[in-house]
C-alpha cells in the first residue's frame, strides 16, 4: 500500500497540491482522475520522486519515501514498474532491449537470464516473435503492451501507468485497460493510474480518486461514481461523456434522397 499524507505542492507560488491525502490499495488499480491542470499529474510525479513535496508524507508500507536519501530511494526504485504516456520506447533498442532495460539498471541477472525474463514478460502481453523489431516497426498498440512488458519486468511491487490508453483507439485502449487489471490481479501490484478516460474508469477503477483545484475532493468506487452528489465530480463525468458522444461520427442513412 501506498500512503499520502498532507502532500503539498507550489510552483512560483502557485499552489498545485494542497494537503492531498489518499491511499492505493496493494491489488486493486487505483485511478486518479482529473481535468488538464488539476494537478494529479504533480501528484503522480510526487510519488516516484520526479518532483519534490514542499511539505507531507508519502509512505511505502512503513517506509517514509519524502524522508529518504537517493541511496535509500534507489532500494523503493527497484520495486517500481513506469509506463509513460507515450510508451517512451527507445527507438535505438530493439524491443527486447527497451524490456531488458529496467534490468541492466537493477538487476544482477546474466544476459541470458534478462533475455530469457524480457521473453517471459512479451509472452504475458500477448506478444510473440517481436523481441528483435525495433519500436518504428511496431503499432501504436504494440507499443504500448511492450511499454507494459518492460514495466513489470523487474517484478515491481507498484506499477505507475500515465494516461496509459492516450492515441489508441477504443478496442487497443480496452485491451490495454484489460491488460492492467489482469497484470495487478495476477501480481498483488499497487497499480495507480492517471487517466481521462472515464471507460477506462468505468471498466477497471476499483477506487477513483478524484482531484479538483489541487486538491481530494472525492474518492470512492466505480459503481459509487455514478451517484455521487458532488457538483464537480458529476460536471467532470458528464461532460467527459458528453464530449465523447459529441466526438463520434453521424449515423449514416440508408433513405435515398
């Protein structure tokens, strides 16, 4: 489990995140939702030490990660699995390499012992014989369960997945939500997700946090969202459908003219 307690956060004194306090829960996708600038990307960064908390607590089981060293957090580092927006796949490698990369960093294995995990880990994303293309070569989807693969290959503790279905189309994006939850299912995993895409909330969120104006103004479960009475939320939600069902093409009519 992850803790956070009283997390704050200002740029050029601007308040991003003011006294957050939530928990992810170990075996369950914990999804952090949120307009553009509400500030739960600076609260993800917050998490795996990208950005600095000016004040607060985060805790990984019992260990304070705001009060540690870089020495002491390279050992919560190791237990971490990342997947980015884009993938952030290195063009350079080829796919086995971007898989083997977390373990070049921490791990003791032989070459043939990485080699043989990063198959083990492409095989559960569902992807075969692709361990020598390299990412220019492969779909968007594709890139995204090789971004997966590379994110559990260290065997982490706590997977961060950022906008994790952001370029795919409706049936890659249910494939890669499905992927997620199974992985944290099958693992024990903290998953903890920033996300838009209230599909994906409604398919995998077994809790939703929801951040407005840097600050926690809801949390609670999928079914749960659907009757809250907070103003924001329900404007969040609505409109985020809203925008959906505006988005999608005109019916086509079969009546000649």
């Amino acid at each position: 489990m992850i803790q956070v307690k009283n997390i704050c956060k200002s740029f050029d004194g601007q308040t991003v995140l003011s006294n957050v306090c939530t928990s992810f829960e170990k075996g369950k996708t914990n999804l952090i939702i949120g307009s553009s600038g509400s500030g739960k990307t600076v609260l993800m960064k917050c998490l795996v030490g990208l950005v600095e908390a000016d004040s607060g607590e985060i805790f990984y089981g019992d260990h304070d990660f705001t009060k540690m060293n870089f020495k002491e957090r390279r050992v919560i580092r190791q237990k971490l699995g990342m997947l980015f927006q884009g993938g952030a796949l290195f063009d350079s490698l080829t796919v086995a390499e971007n898989v083997m990369f977390p373990l070049e960093m921490f791990s003791s294995m032989s070459k043939e012992e990485k080699l043989k995990r990063a198959n083990t880990c492409l095989e559960r994303v569902n992807l075969h014989h692709v361990n020598h293309l390299y990412p220019a070569e492969l779909s968007g989807g594709m890139k995204k369960r090789v971004a997966i693969a590379r994110a559990i290959s260290n065997n982490p503790e706590y997977l961060f997945c950022d906008e994790p279905n952001s370029g795919l189309d409706p049936t890659n994006a249910i494939v890669i939500d499905n992927l997620i939850r199974d992985i944290t299912k099958e693992f024990n995993i903290t998953t903890v997700i920033n996300t838009h895409d209230m599909n994906s909330v409604m398919e995998i969120g077994d809790k939703v946090s929801y951040i407005y104006e840097g600050q926690l103004w809801w949390e609670g479960s999928k079914e749960e969202i659907l009757y809250t009475e907070n103003n924001e939320l329900n404007r969040f939600v609505y409109a985020t459908e809203l925008l959906r069902t505006l988005k999608k093409p005109p019916k086509q009519s079969n009546q000649k003219q």
